[in-house]
C-alpha cells in the first residue's frame, strides 16, 4: 500500500448543505487507482449523501472533488459515464432476462451491439452463467443475482466502481466469494469504493474511512486504525467513533 | 398452559415450483428470546407471515400462545405484535398518531401501556409531531416496535428489524430486545446477522427453507466437530488463493483479518506452516480459535450441499 498510485477520487472540503443541515462537512481524501476503499458510517452519518455527490448525481455546495478525472461539479456527465454502480436496493432489473439486462446496461454505457454481445458471452462464461441466458433475474438465486449485478457495475471498464451495501442479507459463504470478486476487479486497476454494515468486511479494505455527523473522522488501513484506537476489532472502532455522533437523521 | 409459546410443526410453504420453507419444526419457550439465522430466501419471511395469521400454510401446523394460526387467526391477532421487515406503518400520519393507531385498532390506549414503550418511545418524542415516513432509518424502527408492543402482545414477531441498520444501532436495538424479554415477553426475531445471534437464549439456524440446526447459541458452537485456526501472514491476498490451492485446507473462510480454517484429516498445523513458508509467505500466524456461529452456519449448509 505504500507505492505510489495515481489518484482516481480526489476531494477538498467537499461539503453539502441542505437549508441548514449541514450532511456533509468538509470532507477531504484521495483514493488512488485499483484501491479497495470501504466508506463507513453510521446511518445519518451523511455517507449516501457523499456518495451521491462522487457520482455526480448532487452538486457539492462548497469545496471540490474529482473522479475518474473528472470534476464533479462542472463535469457530472463525464463521471458518470466513467464510473460504475452497484447497490442492493437497485442493480438489475428482475422483470428483464439476464441477457436483456445486459444488452440494456450495454447500451446505456454507449458499447456497440457487437461488442455487448461479445462481452455478454464472454462474461457469463466467466461466471459459470452460460446457460442462464434466457432465464429472468427474478427467478436468479440471490448469490447469482448478486454476482451478476456486480459484473453489469463493472461491464463497461470504469475506472471506479461505486458498491452501496453490496452483500445485505446474503448467506456467509456467497458473501466472501462476493468480495473475490472486488478483489479480481481491484487487481485489474478498478478503483472499489464499498460501504458496508458488516465490520468483518471492513478488514478486507485496503484503507477505511468512518464518517461521523458529516465529518471523516478516520481514515486509515484498517491495522493503523485498530493501533490507534488500541482496539481489536473494526467492529469496536466503529463503535468507539460512532457513538460520538451526537445527530439523528438520515 | 403449554411452556411453548410458539409451536411449529411440519410447516411447508411453496410459491408455485418454489419451495420457501420446508417441513419446518421448532418451538419456542414461553419467555424465551429465540433467534431464527438466515441469509435471504431462507424462508424467514415466510414462516414469520404464517405465524402471523397472513399465510396459510400448505400442510403442517402451528400454535401461537397455544392458538392454532388457522382456526384460531383473530384470536391469535390479538395476542401477537408483528414487526414486518418492510416498514409498515402510516407514512403520513404523524409518530404520535401512528402509536394511537396502532393502540386504538387493539382496543387498548397509549396511556395503559406506556411503560412498555416508555425506553423506546422517549428516544422518538422529540419527533412525535413528524410523518412517519419523514424519519430516519433509525428511528422508523423504533416506531415500528412501540407500535408493535403498544397492546401489550404475549408474543413479539419480528421479521428482520435490523437489516440496513448500522452497527452501534443494532447492538443499542438489541439491548432494547433483552429488556423486553425480561420483562416475560417472548420473542421470534430473524437476522441474517449471524454475529446478533448469540444474544439470543436460543437459535435456529435456516437455510433455503430448512433448519440446519436449533440449540443455545454456545450448544450450536460446542457442537463444532473439529479445531479451527485462524491464520494470517504478511500476504493476506494471496494466501487466500494458497489456502484455496492446499489439499490439507478443508475449508477456508476469510474472518476479519485473519482466514478461518480446518485441516483435513491427517494434518498438522505444522504441516500447514510449512507449505505456507515454502510458499514464500512472511510472518505466517496459525493460531487455534473458537469457533463463530457464522463458522458452525458454513459449516452445516456445506453438510446440506
């Protein structure tokens, strides 16, 4: 972690105000290129507003950030057509068959008919998914469907994948083959920007962030930070930190 | 009076060619607080709907408070408070006017039974004159479970109530759980967090509509047939791949910051150490540990497998 890496999220005193609640506060970090980043918080801590923010879906009220290159105040656009999304709630659609959801997310990302139909067989291969074609997500076991959504995020190359609670609800062996498969897209050079409930998958993350009413009140590989807090646990980490938040909404 | 409070008995349920749970059986003690442990499709929501009296069952039976959930359905209404897992309650009627609702449809008022609530409910009262569906996440489950306990119900049903809630919101939720409970309520509670399980008096643990096992949470660990290890080294990204890659290894899961891990019959640690070392791994950690319920889970539906 200690080589030099090119910077893919880079924000400064990135702030958002709403009236005059103040969700996001200040908030300054980089996150270099094929960095597994895990960005948590407590609920209300103002996370999905900063997220929302990076993916150019809410301009910044104050301060600045860029991604894949690309301002996210004057160049949304841009982002989002460089970066990827996954999160439980929404990621692919169940009334549409596996190829369709493709061929649909294909076409959104601007990829030619040809080059999504290649990139189609080549990709349920991969997953073991070949004879899934025709079949309707919503008839997918939940760790397939899970699988799936997370290769459509990453289907068109983006420099940075966004994963907002990716592996809720799913069974304890499905949700570590989950996390090879953000280690294989991190390996190659795609930049994982994850938030999660389950502090265990705080451990996998190359560095930590944990927000706190707004602010980031951390930010370190998750060993540094069980140092510093001289606790065992990410687990007790979090709690130490998120028990100082003193605000209460979402 | 039966000591069981909850009594399922061969329930199965399908929807169409999909079976959600089947031939499910468990009882659940008058007073007891019992943890059922899933992953999603595991048919939780399901068996917590025909306990509700929403569902019939497809054969099979089931008794809440010694009511049967068919014949019995309206009384066995009035004795249940159901926490569903999507929120449920009136978006726009305010906090206070949802818990009078709630407290009015029982025949009962907030005033009888305010001191059920009382420790959750103050944590709310500040917002009392807002929508409920203006709250945050937070704070719509408290509301979801005064409205639950405000008729005072011999049995709490709660389906997953702290899926998508932060950690240190879990863990005060449920302490709020073990309160009630000593105050001699039962209560059925799902999660797919296996790490909550253990402050349950008892568990079951479900996969794919079948029971993996029910027991205390320390009978469901004890019963953990074999040493695990909790292993490390200055590589923790290609271990997994030489863990994965070793016929000693039967099983490796990542825990944290360490892999969890059982040897096949006829390996030694030692043996593990020194592949690892003739890998070309530094500072290569095995350490014996005790197992989680989240290991005994992984273990007993690789069983099913």
């Amino acid at each position: 972690m200690t080589r030099m890496r090119e910077t893919v999220i880079h924000t400064d005193r990135l702030t958002k105000r709403f009236g005059n609640f103040t969700a996001v506060d200040h908030i300054s970090f980089d996150v270099g290129r094929g960095e597994i980043f895990g960005f948590l918080g407590a609920n209300g801590a103002g996370k999905t507003t900063a997220m929302r923010m990076l993916c150019g879906l809410s301009r910044p009220t104050e301060g600045s950030g860029s991604v894949a290159g690309y301002d996210i105040a004057t160049q949304p656009e841009m982002v989002k057509r460089n970066i990827g999304y996954m999160s439980q709630r929404f990621s692919l659609y169940e009334d549409l068959k596996v190829w369709e959801n493709l061929r649909l997310f294909g076409g959104i990302y601007g990829l030619g008919a040809r080059q999504t139909a290649t990139k189609t067989d080549e990709m349920l291969c991969r997953l073991g998914l070949e004879g899934e074609r025709d079949t309707l997500v919503k008839a997918l076991p939940l760790g397939w469907k899970q699988k799936l959504a997370f290769s459509v995020a990453i289907f068109h190359k983006p420099r940075v994948v966004f994963l907002d609670e990716p592996t809720g609800g799913v069974d304890p062996a499905a949700r570590r083959r989950f996390w090879e498969l953000i280690y294989s897209a991190a390996d190659s050079g795609i930049t994982v920007f994850v938030t999660t409930h389950y502090m265990d998958e705080a451990e996998y993350c190359d560095r930590v962030s944990i927000m706190v009413d707004g602010r980031i009140e951390a930010l370190d590989r998750p060993a540094a930070l069980k140092r510093q807090f001289e606790a065992p646990t990410m687990d007790e980490v979090f709690r130490r930190l998120a028990r100082k938040a003193t605000r209460q909404s979402d | 009076m039966s000591r069981h409070s909850v009594v399922v008995d061969h329930i199965a349920k399908s929807y169409g060619r999909v079976k959600a749970v089947g031939n499910l059986s468990l009882d659940v003690g008058r007073g007891e607080l019992f943890g059922i442990i899933g992953p999603d499709g595991a048919g939780k929501t399901t068996l917590f709907r025909i306990l509700a009296t929403l569902m019939l069952p497809d054969s099979g039976r089931a008794t809440v408070g010694g009511l049967d959930v068919v014949a019995d359905y309206r009384a066995v209404r009035g004795i249940i408070g159901y926490m569903p897992g999507r929120f449920s309650l009136y978006p726009d009627l305010t906090v206070e006017e949802n818990l009078e609702f709630f407290a009015t449809v029982f025949g009962t008022t907030v005033e009888a039974n305010r001191h059920l609530v009382d420790d959750i409910y103050r944590q709310i009262e500040p917002f009392r004159k807002r929508p409920a569906g203006k709250l945050s996440g937070g704070m719509k489950q408290k509301l979801a479970l005064s409205c639950a306990l405000i008729h005072k119900p011999e049995v709490l049903l709660l389906d997953e109530p702290t899926t998508g809630v932060d950690p240190v919101s879990r863990k005060e939720f449920w302490a709020m759980l073990l309160k009630l409970r000593n105050e001699g309520i039962t209560i059925l509670v799902s999660t797919p967090y296996m790490d909550e399980a253990t402050l349950c008096d008892r568990i079951a643990l479900v996969k794919d509509g079948s029971l993996l096992g029910t027991d205390t949470p320390g009978g469901i660990v004890g019963r953990y047939p074999t040493a695990l290890y909790a292993v490390r080294s200055a590589d923790m990204h290609r271990l997994m791949a030489d863990l994965a890659g070793y016929t000693g290894a039967a099983s490796a899961f990542s825990f944290g910051d360490t892999f969890h891990v059982t040897l096949a019959p006829g390996t030694a640690p030692a043996d593990l150490q020194s592949h690892l070392a003739a890998l070309g791994h530094k500072a290569v950690c095995i350490e014996q540990t005790a197992p989680t319920v989240e290991d005994c889970f992984m273990l007993l539906s690789k069983k099913e497998e």
